[in-house]
C-alpha cells in the first residue's frame, strides 16, 4: 500500500487547463439540453471525447421509487410572429427563449392570450429567464422584459415545433477503479441549456478531473456520474441500491466557474469525512469562503442525503444556487465566468481529494517516548528541505497521535497544521520506519512502500 499520492496541481499546466475547461464550456454552450432528449446525448458525445463515459438509456415509464421516468423531449424550432411576419422572440438566437419541455403548438393569437405563456423578469429588463415546465405539459416562452413591453397589440404566430413522447433518460456514467472497491461520486447536472456556471462549469471541471485522475494511482474508486438534476439522481439510486454502501464520499458540482467565494454545505450527517476534509482545505486556502448545514433543498446531495440513504454527500461550489443575480439567466453567459475560478475551484477539488486519498491510520513503531529524530535525518531535513517549525511539529504530532486511533485529518485539526504538512511529515517518519498505516479491520498495522 502506497502512503502518499500527491494529488496537487504541480504537474498541471495550469493557464492550458482553465483554458480547456472554459473552451469545453464554449463548444457545450449552444446545445439546448433537458432532462430528457437528444441535447444530452449531443453533450455526453462530446464529453466522450475527453473521457470514456458509459452512456445509460432509461426507458420512459420505468418505475424509479415514487417518480416514473418521464416522457422524452426534443424541440427543433420555435419562434413568435408580428403581424409583419418578423419574428420577435427566436428560439434559434437563445434556446432559453422555450419553456423548457414546451408540448408542440402552432397558432395566431392576440396578444393578451399570449401573455399568459410569456415570462420576464421586470427587475432584469435585459434578461431572459430560463423556466422548465417539466412534470405539467404546458407550452410557453420567455423574453427581455424590454421587448415584452415593446410588443404593440394585435395578432401574433406562435411556433414550437417540439416532440414529448416515449424515448428515454440519459446519463453519463464512468467508474475509475482504485486499490478498494470504496468509492468517492462527484455528480454534475447534464440537463441545463445555455447556462455556463450553472452547470457547464460542473461538466467541464468534472470532465477534466475525471481524465487528470485516470492517470493517477488511487486509493478509493472513483464514480462520475452526468445526470439530469433531481430525476437523474433518483434513477441512478433507484438502479443502484445495491451499490450504494461502497460510496464513502461524494460532492456534487455545480456553480464552480464565477469570482464568488468558495461554499460549502455539508452533508446530512454534517461529521462526515467529506465534510471535515472540505472545510479543512477552505480553511487553509487563506482565501475567503462559506459553509452552511445540511438542506433538503438545492442539488442532487439530497437525494443521496434522503433518509433512506444519508450518504456522506455535500455540494461544493462558488456561489450557491439562487444567491446572484446572473443565476438561470441569459447573464449566465460565456462572459460571465472565468477561468482563474474554474481552475481555483479545481484546485479546491484536487485538495480534498488529496486528503481522502492519504487520510490513513498510523502506529507509532517507537511509542515509549520521542525517537531520536536527528541521527534519522529528520530534524535537520524533510523532504531535502531545511525544516521550518511546522515542519517539526507536524512529526511531533505525527508521532504522538499514531496510536491506531487518529486518522491523518484528525492530527491535522488537533494541531492546527495544513494536511499537506501532516501527510509530509508522515511520509517521512515511515520511510524512516518510525510509523505503520494501521489497518482498523485487521487491527495490525500493515507494510507501508516508499513513493
């Protein structure tokens, strides 16, 4: 067993990698996605150019605990006439311009009735709203409110040339096996249209940790899963009970790509692993962030949180759903985020990672008072550097908290210390053979290797 995987961005380019992320959120930004249909099937194609995805068909009517999995849409086209035949709202400029799941019409109305399908946001004249009417077949559009209130009477021609049939739910799904069959699921939306933050900054950053650790040597198993919001989850739960007592962490991703701070919520259990490791890397970013208790309300941690699984699932993102402006708005745009916060965020994910993969149990080979760290080379060097105060104390705490019982996170918040200090110092001290990884199940300690 491996002690430490440096899983840091050190070997990453990292200008090439905001790059790529921000190019992969431009090339998926003009496909009109759904819980359903062929603009998530578009998507997953092209995400299967960065990495292997399995792509899963669930048919319609398939029985998913209390839900069914709904009927299949797809839109063409879709437009609003004047009485001079210009078109004044145009699905094909903005595909936000649809009610998302809007059933097929083609009609001339005045224009009293057709505001009773038409949506704005009058404190955002500029905007366009994004709406869904996924569960109650409806038809509508929506508009700046400026030109809403530009449209003069009479008669207009609405268009949507839609389909809601049988067809299927489609998700992305890819398992990276590591040294157990213990998995950590980071879960991103694959159902929001023309919407960069929220959520196609979550498929990129999702894409591209996938490819970065399939190219690494894990500990844990890693399952990434693209999947419509709140029905996607609940479908993969419900094909995948069994499975479900492997996942021993697990984040969703969504909202990683504006200047916001860092937030975290917690879990349901809120002492969760997940949820220490996360707030100990923002803790120690030296940056500014929040972190809010467990609710039944947001992403898709509550259906993995719902009582009858209460995973150790939290949501780590920038700013949360609904707290900016810009959130379900044409303002979500390519402008909006930025690649400086797609890569901090990255790197964000990349740091907890590093602490769920070297968060072991140590034992204390020479437990009856402190070992004599000079004649070992430690006190003097660590790692070929002249130690620092944090340095020494780290193997100090290292070395008086290896008991079998304290984990290397639990060490790192007694002691105040960044994890990446702890682990170091770990390394050091059993490649000196003054520590063990302990194996709780066993209850021995077992071999440790050099890196």
């Amino acid at each position: 067993m491996t002690i430490t995987m440096d899983l840091d961005a050190k070997s990453l380019d990292i200008e090439g990698l905001g790059l790529d992320m921000y190019n992969l959120i431009a090339e998926l930004y003009p496909i009109c996605r759904s819980i359903t249909g062929d603009g998530v099937r578009k998507t997953l194609k092209i995400i299967q150019q960065h990495i292997p995805l399995k792509v899963h068909e669930v048919p319609t009517g398939t029985p998913v605990f209390d839900w069914t999995v709904p009927k299949e849409w797809n839109i063409r086209d879709a437009y609003i006439k004047d009485e001079t035949g210009k078109k004044v709202v145009d699905f094909q400029n903005s595909n936000l311009h649809v009610l998302n799941y809007s059933i097929p019409i083609h009609q001339k109305m005045s224009l009293s009735e057709l505001k009773e399908h038409l949506f704005s946001m009058p404190d955002r004249p500029d905007w366009v709203p994004y709406r869904t009417s996924y569960y109650q077949e409806n038809w509508g559009f929506c508009l700046s409110d400026r030109t809403l209130q530009s449209l003069p009477e009479g008669d207009y021609e609405v268009y949507i040339d839609s389909s809601l049939e049988p067809g299927s739910l489609t998700y992305g799904e890819l398992l990276l096996p590591g040294q157990t069959t213990d998995e950590v699921i980071l879960c991103c939306h694959s159902c929001h249209p023309s919407l960069c933050n929220d959520n196609l900054s979550g498929i990129a950053l999702v894409t591209f940790l996938a490819d970065y650790l399939s190219r690494q040597t894990l500990r844990y198993s890693y399952r990434f899963l693209f999947m419509p919001g709140t029905i996607g989850s609940i479908t993969w739960l419900s094909r995948n009970e069994h499975r479900v007592s492997s996942i021993k962490h697990g984040l969703t991703v969504s909202n990683v790509g504006d200047s916001g701070r860092l937030a975290y919520k917690k879990s349901r259990r809120g002492n969760a692993d997940i949820d220490r490791a996360v707030i100990h890397v923002l803790k120690k970013m030296s940056q500014e962030y929040t972190v809010s208790e467990f609710s039944p309300y947001g992403y898709d941690e509550r259906q993995f949180c719902s009582p009858g699984f209460n995973l150790p699932v939290g949501s780590l993102t920038r700013s949360q759903f609904g707290t900016y402006p810009e959130y379900h708005t044409s303002a979500d745009n390519l402008e909006f985020i930025q690649t400086s916060a797609l890569v901090n965020s990255f790197e964000t994910y990349l740091n907890v990672i590093d602490v769920l993969e070297n968060n072991h149990t140590y034992l204390n080979t020479n437990p009856k008072c402190e070992p004599q760290l000079g004649k070992r080379g430690l006190y003097s060097t660590l790692g070929g550097k002249q130690t620092t105060p944090d340095d020494r104390m780290a193997m100090l705490w290292v070395l008086n908290l290896s008991d079998g019982e304290h984990t290397l996170l639990d060490i790192a918040e007694r002691s105040d210390l960044n994890f990446s200090t702890i682990k170091n110092a770990a390394f050091n001290l059993a490649n000196s053979g003054l520590l063990k990884i302990y194996s709780s199940s066993a209850k021995k300690a077992v071999p440790v290797n050099s890196r």
